[in-house]
C-alpha cells in the first residue's frame, strides 16, 4: 500500500488554509449565478421564447463557468459536474416543446464550459508542462495527429465535432493537476456534485421507467435506438438524465463510489436510489464498473471504514430486495440476469464478440486508423470501415483508439495512461480517503473499457477527472522529505 501523508505535515507549496475548506468571503462569490442560471433555463423552457435557449443556454454556461473559474473554482467544479448531469435533460424539454433540432447547440454546454480553464492555462504554461503532467501532455500531442489524419480522411465537422469531446474533458484533468494548492477543497465540490446529483439522476430515472415523460419518448421516437426498449413506460431501459443507458450507467457507477467512501448523510437515501437506477439501466458496463470499483475500496480501505462500507451495502440490498417485490422490476431484472448464464443466446453479447473479430480484420487492413472524427462519422453512417468494428465506437474504449488514432496512436495513448496510473497509485498523497476514491473511480472505468467508451466524451470526462484529481493529490517522490514520508495514514 502506497504511503498516505495527511494534508497539515505536507507543505511544498501547498499552505494547510489551502487545504481546507475556502473562507467564508470565497464560498459566497458566485452563487447567485448558479441560482440564476437554472432559473432562466425553466423560465425560457417553458414560456413562448423558448428557442431562445438554443444559444443562451450554452452561452450562459460558458459565461458563469468564466466567472466561478475566477473567483470560486470549487463552485465552477460543481457548475461543470452537473451541466453533464443536466443538459441531454434540457435538450430534450426544449426539442418537445418546440421542435426536434438535430444537431443542437445545447449539448455544447457541458463541453464548452469544460473547456474554459483553457483560456488561464495557456497563458501558464510554464506551469502546466510540469514533469508530472508529462503523460497527459503525450495524450494531447496524440489527439493533434488524430486530427490532422482525420482532416486528410472526414469532413471538418466530423474531426471537430469529435476533438472537442476528447479535448475538453483533458482541459479539465490539466485544470486539476494545475490547481494543486487548492485540491482537496476541489474535490469537496466534486463529491458533494456527485452524490447529490447521483441522487436526483436516480429519482429521475425511477421515474422515467414507471412514468415516460413525454419528452423522453418523443426524443426515443426520434433517435429510434432500439437498444434502449421502447417508448412505453416499464418498457425503456432507463437513461434518466442522460443520453443513453451506458452514460448513465457510468455516472451511477461513480457516483456510488464516491458515495462508499464518503461522509454525507445524503449518501444514506442517494445509495439505494442510485442502485435501483443502474439496475433499470440494464447496462453490464456499469455494473463491472461499480463492482470493480467498490471491491478495491473493500481492499484499500481500513476496519472502520470498512465496516461502515460493509452495513451501508447490508442496508441497500435490504432496499433493493423490497424495490424488487414490484413484478415489473422482477421481469426485467430476470430477462436480463437470464442473458449471463445463456451467453450464445444474448444477442447484444454475440454481436460484441464478432464486432472485435472484424476490428482485428480492420487493423490489418488499415493500421493508421481513420483519424478524429472516426466516431460521429460511423455513427451517422458517413464513413464504412472495411471489415472493422461494425457497431458504434462509443461502446468500446479499445475500438475507438484503434480506429481513431491507429497503431502509433494507440500504443502512445496505452503507454501514457499507463505512465498515470503509475503516478496515481504509487505516489503517496495528502489525503488517503479521497485518493482511495479517485483509485476506484479508475478501476471501475479500465474495468468496463470493453464494453463502453472511457477516453472522451461525458464517460471521458469521468476518466480525465480521475486521473487529473489523483495526480494534484500525490506528492511527487522529489517533493517527500525522509522525515515526512515516514508519517503514514494506513488507507
């Protein structure tokens, strides 16, 4: 076990007022901009101006992150957590109320307010290219090859549409590993966003599979996905909040790590909702991601924590068992627990395995990959990859690198990552229980890199966040005094 250093003997740099909760004066700036923004957003939503939320809600988005960013960085944290949360929910409203509009420029809030750190951390970039963000400097050097290839291959938009997915959740991980002297208090907003919000994405979705709203099914009409059931209320596969079944899945997932392993009363209501919703999405990608990331806390953890882990597990499968005495939730759960012990019958699963099988021709076929802009162009069918990956890329982390950045990309992308684990699990930390959350939140991602997308996108932004959190909670092996490392927290 890594050695954990508590935040009041560490001191390179990072002053212990930093290190804990900000002063009263900084908690109060910008809350009334957080209070705004949502009530102009239901305002417009529901008055006859309402497509003017079109363009307004992005461009508040980016204009309230700007002012957090400078003057309340733990609330821009919270604002750009539940923007990811919220906004596929905003679209939807809008699109029923007046009109469908594809593609909208509201799903470019969350991405665009990611990004606004951007505008502080070029001018800093002495700072930023310091010798622990290395690797994540690598990631973004690979993300320009992949987009002058995909120039040479896609059109613009595609290449664009795609490179601001895979840009803005790294802007956000840089931002972390930026702002190490305010860190802990970083991660404070985080996980209070998280639990929170994975306590009103869960309500939602409860509410979603045994009463459609009829924005959802209009927008299930529209996408016409038949992955995700159908428009009839115990008849969809809960995407809640979000855009589809697995994004939820992940977001749940992480959002229950972090609950295990906190401290909130809240996380006594917010476990069991957030269950019952990643059951009801009936994504597997989720539910590895979240049984990889709690059995690490079970091992990491120490007694105490353990225990109170172990009874807050006891309490939510008691919730769930009397949940599960609805008929309706015991036929889908039995429909979909059936497809593990008949695996040749689970069509989903035979057509992953034969999709891998194509990938492999694929790469054979054409190891440079087809550049940025691979995945929307696959998913609205302007772009065949001959004998490759026949389904879209989103589902799997291992077919968007390959088909992405091809064989050089992928192996600097592989060994980059690989450089950030090593850093985020070896270095000691200032704070032993946030960086065993942040270790988990990982390991539940890497664990269902199979079955989803993890490196862009909202899951993406999940990943970066992690590793961008673990890497400003570790303390460099030159920064730890001999006199200083030998002071251990045991986990």
């Amino acid at each position: 076990m890594s050695t954990m250093i508590s935040a009041d003997t560490y001191n390179p740099g990072l002053t212990a007022q930093a290190l804990h909760l900000p002063r009263a004066d900084s908690e109060s700036k910008g809350y009334w901009s957080v209070i705004a923004m949502p009530v102009i957003t239901v305002g417009l939503l529901f008055s006859p101006a309402n497509t003017l939320l079109l363009y307004t809600f992005p461009l508040m988005a980016v204009w309230i992150a700007v002012y957090l960013y400078r003057r309340n960085r733990p609330l821009y944290v919270g604002l750009v957590c539940w923007l990811w949360f919220l906004t596929p929910l905003v679209r939807r409203i809008l699109d029923y109320r007046a009109g469908w509009t594809q593609p909208t420029a509201i799903l470019l809030a969350p991405p665009l307010a990611t990004c606004v750190p951007l505008l502080w951390l070029i001018p800093d970039w002495r700072r930023v290219l310091e010798r622990r963000a290395a690797p994540l400097i690598c990631v973004l050097v690979t993300c320009v090859y992949a987009t002058f290839l995909g120039i040479l291959n896609l059109a613009p938009r595609f290449v664009f549409q795609d490179l601001l997915t895979w840009l803005a959740p790294l802007i956000f991980g840089f931002m972390l590993s930026r702002h190490r002297e305010q860190i802990v208090e970083l991660f404070q907003a985080f996980e209070k966003a998280f639990i929170y919000g994975l306590l009103v994405i869960s309500v939602y979705g409860v509410i979603q599979f045994f009463f459609l709203p009829k924005w959802d099914a209009f927008w299930m009409g529209w996408v016409m996905m038949d992955s995700i059931g159908k428009p009839e209320p115990t008849e969809v596969r809960v995407f809640s909040t979000m855009n589809g079944p697995q994004i939820l899945a992940s977001f749940l997932a992480t959002g229950l790590i972090v609950a295990f392993n906190s401290r909130q009363r809240i996380r006594w209501v917010a476990i069991p909702a957030g269950l019952l919703c990643l059951v009801l999405s009936l994504a597997r990608s989720g539910w590895v991601a979240m049984a990889a990331g709690t059995v690490y806390l079970l091992f990491s953890l120490s007694h105490r924590q353990r225990f109170r882990m172990v009874v807050a597990g006891i309490l939510c499968a008691l919730a769930m068992l009397v949940a599960l005495q609805n008929p309706d939730l015991q036929e889908v759960m039995s429909q979909r627990f059936d497809s593990f012990s008949d695996v040749k019958n689970d069509t989903s699963f035979m057509d992953r395995v034969d999709a891998y099988k194509g990938l492999i021709d694929g790469f054979m076929i054409n190891p440079f990959g087809l550049g940025m802009g691979a995945t929307p162009a696959i998913a609205e069918d302007k772009v065949t990859v001959h004998r490759g990956w026949n389904q879209d890329l989103g589902d799997s982390t291992i077919a968007m690198v390959i088909t992405t950045m091809g064989a050089a990309g992928a192996l600097v992308l592989v060994c980059s990552l690989l450089l950030l684990a090593r850093r985020v699990f070896l270095d000691a930390s200032v704070n032993a229980v946030y960086t065993n959350t942040v270790r988990a939140i990982l390991i539940g991602l890497i664990a269902e890199a199979a079955l989803d997308g993890v490196v862009s996108g909202p899951t993406g932004f999940l990943t970066w966040a992690s590793v961008g959190f673990g890497l400003a909670l570790g303390i460099p092996a030159e920064d730890a005094q001999p006199e200083i490392a030998a002071v251990e927290l045991t986990a």
